[in-house]
C-alpha cells in the first residue's frame, strides 16, 4: 500500500486497504496506520456467537448430567463410543528397553472419545469465526445484511497535527466505513480477536474451587479441573496457535506495506508504537507458557511448569490488554476469575491450615462446626441396624447386621497434632502421611488434595489423591488425611529422602519445626509440618449408592482413590448416612440408597505392598461380610529374585511353589491333570470373601510369554507393569521387604487352606444333617459360604493375637532377634507370618542385624554437637516389628548411618497384614469376567471406579463399553447400564 497526501481523498472502489494520511513524525504515522486498521465494532460479533455456543453446550450437558440422561437407552449408545480411549506403543520397543536397561514405560495414550470430541467441537467452532464470513463489517451494520447493504466511502478530511502523546480518536475517521472480505490485517485482526475470546474460556478450563470454577458447580456438569485439564491445555495452544497465525498475518502486512515518504517497509516503525512492544511481550510469555507445559516438563520438572504458570499467566493477560485496549473485557474476565479463585483459595487456605485461629490442640477442635450426634460414644461400637424406612425396598440376602456408630477409634492409634503429617516409609517406596488439619475440612470420596511440606520445598504443592473418608461424625481420626506417596523423581524423591534421613538418625520430627504444647512424637515415623489445599476433583458428582453394584478396580498407588470409595461405601451400607462422610444424603434403609454389593479389585505389584491399606480393608471387612462385600487382591510380579530365600519347608507343612513368586511354572497336560485330581479338595486360589469363586477371573497365561503380549488388549504389545507401575515408579525395596513378600504370600496361601478347609467341614455338616438338607442344596455356593465368615473370622482373630503375642516375645525391644527355628508350633498348621519372619531373619546370613532403634543408640557417624544428634533431638522408643535389615538392597541410599533404615510395623498393622493376607492370589485379573460376574449378579445399574495407571483404565473403558447393553435397558433390565468413575487426571 502507497500512502496519500495528508488530505485523503474519498475512496470510490473499496480497497481493502485504508489510505493512512501522510505524517513526518514516525510514532505519529505508525500511530495513524495502526490505528486504520482497527476492526469496526460491528466485527466483534463473532466472538459473541463463540461464546452463545459455549453457553448451550453448557446447558445441554448440564442438563444430562442433572437428568442422568446416559443411564438410558440412547444415553447407553453414547457411553459405549464416548468412554473409549485408544493406546499406541511402537513395536518391539520393550525389548530394546529391557536390553538398553530402560525404565518401564507406559504406552502412549489418546483422550476418551468424549474428550477428543470436545477438544474438536473447540477447534472447529473457533477456526469457523476465525476465517468464515467477512472478516470487516461495516460499522453499524449486522452479519446478516452486510452482504444487502450499499459500502460506505470514507469521508475526506484534512489532517490536522495531532496533539502530543497522539490521540488515537483523531485518526477513527479514517477507518474504513464499508465491508472488507478478506485482506492480510483483516484477518489477523479477526484471529486475535479471537484469541482474545478464547481466554475465558481456557482459564475456566483451569480453575479449582467453585464459586469460581463454574464448570465445578453442583449445578452444572458438576467436572473439576481433573476432568478439564487435557481441555484446559489443548485450549491453550489453540489460543497459542491462533495468535501465532495473528501474528502472521499482520507480520505479511506490515511488511508489503511501505512508507511513502521514506520507502520503508511498515514493519520497521512498528517498534516504535508501545502496543506493538506490548504484543510480543504477550506472546512470548505465552510461548514460554507452553513450553513449560509440555508434557515432559511436567513430568520430569513439575516445580518449574507450576512456577512459571504463576508468574507468566498475569503477564500474558495484562499485556495482552495492553495490546488491544478496545477488547480489553475478554483479558479483565480472565484475569478477574483467575487471580479471584487464587484469593479465594488463599483465604481457605489459612482457614484450613489454621493461620487464622492458631494451632488448637485436638480436643477443641471445630466442636460447633461439625454436627454432633447424640449419645455420642467413646469408641467404635456396634448397634442393631433399625428396619429400612422405605417398606417396599428389598434388602439383600444378607443384610449388614450392625453399623458403625459414630465415635472415636481405639485411644491406641497415633493421630498427628494439628498442622502437622506423620510420614512412615512403607513397602514398594512409598510414604504413608497422615495429617489432621487446624480448621475444618470436609472433603467427598476419590478427591484429591494440594499438599506441601516446608521441609522438603516451602513453594512448591503436589496433587495426591486422599485415600481416607471425611467423618463429620467422629473425632479428628475421622477428619484424618491419608495419602500414599510413591517416590519417583523430583518432589517425591526429596521426600522420601528427607524422611529416609530423619529416620536414620533416630529422630522423629523435623530439624527446627516446634510442635504444639503437649503434643507428642510417634513410635515409628516422622513428623512434619504440612499444609494443604482443596479439596479437588470430580469424584463428587459420582451418585455411588444410586447404583445396585459397585465394582472398585485400582492398580498400583492408585488405590488411594480405591480405597477412599470402598471405605465410604461400607460404611453406608453399614447404616451410615452419607451426608456426613463427604458424598451424597442415605445410606442403607434410607430411601433411594440401592447398593446391594461392592467389590474391589486391587492390582499390585507386590505382595508386601499390601501394607499401604491393610488396616483399612480389615475394618471394611468387620463392617460388612461376605458376600455384600468382595475383595480381590491380585499380586502380579513373576519376576525371579536375584538372590535365593532361606528354605520355609521345615515350618510349614504346605509345600512351597516352585517360583519364589507362587506362580507354578506350566506344567506337561498329563502332570497337571494329575496334579488338579491330588488337589481336588486342597487350596485353591481365591479370596474368602468368595471362596467358591471360580479361577477364571485370574489369568497367569502372561508368566509362560515372557511377561511382554505381542498383541494384548489393546492391539499393541503389553507388559505387566502396563496395568500396576505408573512412569517412574521402581521396584525398590526396603530391607526386609522381600522376605515380607515371601510370608505374606504363604500366610495367604494357608489362610485360604483352612478357610476352605472350614467351609467344606460345615457344608459336610448341612448337607448330611437330618433337618435340611435340601435347602443347603439349594442355595447358590456363594452364598452357602457367606454365614461361614463369622465363624472363620472369630478363628482367626483369636490365631492373630496369639502370633503378634508370639512375635514380642521372640523380639526384644533392645536386642537382635534370636534364633527360634527349634520353636514349636501352637498346632500342627504353619507357622504364621509374625513366626515366618523373624525365623526367615535369624537364619539369613546376607547381613548382620541392626539393633532396632532406641533412645540408648547413638548414630556412629554423628558427632554430639551436631543438629541432627539425639541429644538435640527428641526420639522414639524402639519398634518390635523393626528387625528388617537387608544391607545390600541400600546402596547409594544415604550417605550417613543408613544401615538403620529398615521397615516398620507395629502390632496391629501386622495382624491386620495376617487377615487381609487372605485376600491376595498371584496372577492378574481376567477384568471382563469379574464385570460380567458383577452385570450377572447384579439387581440393577452398575457403577465402575477406577483408578490406575494408563493402559488399566483404557482396558477398563473397553471392558465397560463392550458389556454396556442398550437392548437390556429398553427391555428393563438395568443391568446393561454401566457407568464410569475414574480418576485419570494428570497435573
């Protein structure tokens, strides 16, 4: 484009390109040509229309959600499409892993079909009001008669000097009164203008805690920031994209565009007008926005993607006001609701954390917050449960006898002061934090918390999914936060090697943190200084008692979701009612609560990383018996040990597997018939709570194809690994941990043999009884073996207190374990896992015994004046169950005293290891025969929770779509509606 004179003359055949008058000051000119190539007010309505299809999405999915619209028969075709999600990994790539030393990885992984729609609805809509239609509208004119209307001219004027700084109204008379289709600044200004609309849009995508994030509100979809996030990036680089063709665009015009008076080219003035300086600050903060967010930052650099998000975000947003000052409403909503849920979580923040009121000690705290029940008793009791308040509701077969009453736990159990975690490093490399926080918090179950420890990094929060029920009912162990970390790399790792340290120094709380007045410091663990933020996460739009069952599936750590929803619905069908344990209002005997059975499924790696939740499976065990309630552990590591395990045969009279992982290698067909008639009434693999059930639901085909599927389930080659480790996680092991393993494989293994044992002596008994034997013939297996629980469970409660009994005695607090492998049995049973282990470390040679810490040992390579000594530290009295050591499994841990780390567990952990033994099988799970089961046995709708790690949940959401049955609903039959819970987020 040639500039005119100064006095412009009307322009009679509508260029697209305005004439800017002719000014000899330079900031003027570029002041005057920028200010011409505005788009008129009348072009904005494309960012209007954008925003009125964002809205009616917004309805629509709304109201199916309120509606539970996808419960039924067209809603049932949408969810089998809509939950799939597709896996990709190349060939022969875990081979040349396995041979390069590679850590396990898992496969490349697509959205849901629903995502990927959503995600293609955003850019098509966008793109469409990018570049379809005119991109100029006349000003005063509409998009649906700009096409009818006569152009305008421009209207001739002389150009007066403008005041200095330039005033940019002086130059509107210039702008183009008439249609513009398509020029190079038209469509770069159509295109940021765009961007700009989109900047809403993507920060709602983002946020957390509602008022604020508005996609959260019970009334909407009701989906947090878990569900939102691949949104929430994939918006981002759309803004990111669109602004870079912006930039483009204006680039091309800027540079065919010329100075009349001196010949250069428009773009060498444009560094003179601030806007223009304003614009590329915009977008290069944008640029480093998503570098920072890719994928691989985020995963291996967390600290800096969440730093740069809190700096860069209001960078990008203010100069992109700065730029274009006329749409500056666009940037002022993002930045109002994103800098006002930061303020609105802050002040949560401090309420939560107590900098508000203070640390107050646990006998005051939130007495008027919570409400109280009446006769409110001191500890876990049990009451008859009173009859259904709905008459027609049909109860189960057999309906739970007993709740839980509201109260507190035994006195015996440590909870943590306020304001402050207790972390114990647990088997698989993983911390257990408990904290109980100085203000109330509730939270529903499978939500997820900001956690951060001061100790390990003052300004950095990690996202964990809390694995503990919110008890509004109890004391403050009711409010107790449970979180399972795994150590990988970054945050993770400095944890757990600040907890490694403090641990073998002696030391029970962190250098330099003051607890509160009268607390005091646990046996076992470390206390630390931790605050949190949430909570957060979808999980609390799940109705779980709207459905008849719910069917629990977790791998690996994943079973903090898991576990969180097994211990909330357990306790609702014990009678409690879900108002007050975080979710929905009912529980059993209330009207609309319809759960008739749960089951989980826990998938792990190992069998000692059965410790994370022992405890809590056993109470969930005590609450609801068989077979309203089903636990499946299956233990897939086939993995051989480098080094061979002191021989058990003389303790036991079972005969040990030939693998040190209890898979039997395959077997000649001949042999292994012969084999199935010698054992026909023997052990069998499975868990009590089904002890009838068939071996159908474990597949061990994996063990004899070298752990890697060629094609798998999911048209890619698989490993094992795929369905239990997230990226990063190992297999090590603390001292102790593999001998741990071992006993609780065999505990397992004899446990199932005396249940089935039991079982087989009362069905003797009421199948040849005078009085009925026909109606013993009659029931269904499981449920001849489901009254068997109470009489086995007695049993082996009374067993397990003998064994940890046996076990203090056999371990003095101050000395290393004796020899006791001339110990004679209670019976003639096996031994159990309290006696196997500490006869399994008298006998081992790899390493001498540490003697279990006391207040009388001393670090040998801490001198007494340093901070960490124990003189200057507060210990702990010694553990019994601390006379792990296995020396050589800790090199390159630490670099101080690391040979007194080893693995912890007290009395109760360890009998509730002895129970929840039973529960766990080596193999992995056959997942379309456990849901076919579940649709089988089902009296209604069912419900599937997961969480796990990638290919777990893709399997999962093919197993659900392929028995999701549309026929089945429009005949009536609800079993063929199932729904997904799963948590598959990803920071």
């Amino acid at each position: 484009m040639a500039s005119l004179n100064a006095t412009a003359s009307p322009t009679s055949n509508a260029t697209p390109d305005p004439t800017t008058p002719s000014y000899s000051d330079d900031l003027e000119w570029i002041t005057a040509y920028l200010t011409i190539h505005v788009l008129s007010d009348a072009s904005t309505v494309y960012t209007y229309i954008l925003w009125i299809v964002v809205a009616a999405v917004l309805v629509i999915c709304s109201f199916s959600h309120i509606t539970h619209l996808r419960s039924g028969y067209y809603g049932a075709y949408w969810s089998k499409w809509s939950l799939r999600r597709r896996t990709w990994r190349k060939k022969h790539s875990l081979a040349v892993a396995a041979r390069t030393g590679q850590p396990h990885r898992q496969p490349t992984a697509l959205p849901s079909n629903a995502q990927i729609l959503s995600l293609t609805l955003i850019i098509v809509a966008s793109l469409v009001l990018c570049f379809v239609g005119p991109d100029y509208l006349a000003p005063g004119s509409t998009l649906w008669n700009t096409w009818t209307s006569p152009p305008a001219s421009v209207s001739g004027r002389a150009a007066a000097p403008a005041p200095a700084p330039y005033d940019a109204s002086t130059f509107a008379p210039y702008q183009p009164q008439y249609t513009i289709p398509k020029a190079w600044w038209t469509s770069g200004n159509r295109t940021g203008l765009i961007a700009f609309a989109l900047f809403p849009l993507c920060v709602l995508l983002a946020l957390k805690a509602p008022p604020f994030a508005i996609f959260s509100l019970p009334f909407m979809v009701q989906l947090h920031f878990d569900k939102l996030a691949w949104l929430h990036r994939w918006s981002g680089r759309l803004i990111w994209f669109i602004t870079t063709l912006h930039v483009a665009f204006w680039s091309v015009q800027l540079l065919i565009d010329h100075r009349t008076v001196t010949g250069k080219v428009a773009y060498t003035y444009a560094w003179d007008f601030p806007r223009f300086i304003y614009a590329w600050v915009a977008y290069a903060s944008m640029t480093l926005l998503i570098l920072f967010s890719l994928h691989w930052v985020r995963h291996h650099h967390y600290e800096i993607f969440y730093v740069s998000h809190i700096i860069l975000i209001p960078v990008t947003i203010v100069m992109s006001a700065y730029h274009h000052p006329q749409v500056w409403w666009w940037c002022g909503a993002a930045l109002f609701l994103w800098a006002g849920e930061r303020i609105w979580r802050a002040v949560w923040w401090l309420h939560t954390n107590g900098y508000f009121g203070g640390m107050q000690p646990p006998s005051k705290l939130h007495k008027a917050s919570r409400p109280t029940p009446p006769n409110k008793p001191e500890a876990w009791q049990m009451q008859q449960l009173s009859s259904p308040v709905d008459k027609s509701m049909t109860p189960s077969p057999t309906t739970p006898s007993a709740l839980l009453s509201p109260g507190a736990p035994p006195p015996t159990k440590y909870v943590p002061p306020p304001g402050f975690a207790h972390a114990e490093l647990l088997t698989g490399r993983t911390i257990r934090v408990r904290l109980v926080t100085p203000g109330y918090l509730s939270w529903a179950p499978g939500q997820h918390f900001l956690l951060r420890i001061p100790s390990v990094n003052p300004w950095v929060t990690h996202p964990f999914t809390v694995a503990s029920v919110c008890d509004a009912q109890a004391s403050d162990e009711g409010r107790e936060l449970y979180f399972f970390i795994r150590a990988k790399n970054g945050w993770t790792k400095s944890l757990w090697d600040t907890i490694a340290q403090t641990v073998a120094r002696g030391q029970a709380r962190m250098h330099g943190e003051k607890l509160p007045p009268g607390a005091k410091l646990p046996s076992q663990g470390v206390l630390m200084r931790a605050t949190v933020d949430g909570p957060f996460g979808s999980a609390e739009r799940a109705h779980w008692g709207s459905y008849s069952s719910v069917l629990i599936v977790a791998g690996g750590s994943g079973v903090s979701f898991g576990l969180s929803v097994l211990q909330y619905m357990c306790m609702r069908l014990a009678g409690r009612d879900g108002q007050y344990l975080g979710g929905q209002r009912g529980g059993w005997g209330h009207p609309g609560f319809r759960t008739k059975r749960v089951r989980f499924v826990w998938l792990v790696r190992e069998f000692g990383h059965i410790q994370w939740c022992a405890s809590q499976l056993r109470k969930c065990r005590a609450m609801i018996p068989s077979p309203e309630l089903q636990i499946d552990i299956f233990v897939t590591n086939v993995k051989p040990t480098a080094h061979p395990q002191p021989s058990l045969a003389s303790h036991s009279n079972i005969a040990l597997p030939s693998s040190p992982d209890g898979l039997t290698p395959p077997t000649p067909r001949p042999r292994r018939q012969e084999k199935e008639e010698k054992q026909r009434t023997h052990v069998r693999t499975g868990s009590v709570s089904s002890a009838t059930s068939d071996d159908a639901d474990v597949d061990l085909s994996y063990y004899t194809g070298g752990y890697v599927a060629d094609n798998g389930e999911l048209g890619h080659e698989e490993h094992i690994l795929d369905l239990t480790n997230f990226e990063g996680d190992s297999d090590f092991m603390l001292p102790g941990e593999a001998r741990l393993s071992m006993n609780i494989k065999l505990e397992g293994h004899r446990r199932r043999a005396d249940t089935r044992r039991k079982s087989q002596i009362m069905l003797s008994k009421q199948e040849y009884s005078g009085g009925n034997t026909s109606s013993a013939h009659l029931l269904e297996p499981r449920a001849r073996i489901s009254h068997l629980h109470d009489v086995t469970e007695d049993v082996v409660a009374e067993e397990d207190v003998s064994n940890v009994k046996i076990a203090r005695n056999m371990l003095s607090p101050l000395s290393a374990p004796p020899i006791v492998t001339d110990v004679e049995p209670r019976s003639t049973r096996p031994p159990s896992l309290s006696q196997l282990q500490f006869a399994e470390l008298a006998t081992s040679s790899a390493a001498p015994l540490p003697h279990p810490r006391s207040s009388l040992s001393t670090p040998a390579t801490l001198s007494p004046a340093s901070p960490y000594s124990p003189s200057s530290q507060s210990s702990r009295p010694a553990s019994v169950h601390s006379g792990y050591s296995d020396t050589h499994s800790m090199v390159g841990l630490m670099q101080e005293d690391w040979t007194r780390l080893r693995l912890e567990l007290d009395d109760q952990e360890m009998q509730d290891l002895l129970v929840v033994a039973e529960h766990a099988r080596p193999g992995k799970p056959k997942l379309d025969h456990i849901l076919a089961d579940e649709v089988r046995q089902a009296q209604g709708s069912i419900v599937v929770g997961c969480c796990g790690p990638t290919s777990l949940n893709a399997v999962i959401r093919k197993v659900i779509a392929a028995q999701i049955d549309p026929g089945r609903i429009r005949a009536g039959d609800m079993r063929g509606s199932i729904s997904l819970v799963a948590e598959d987020f990803e920071y």
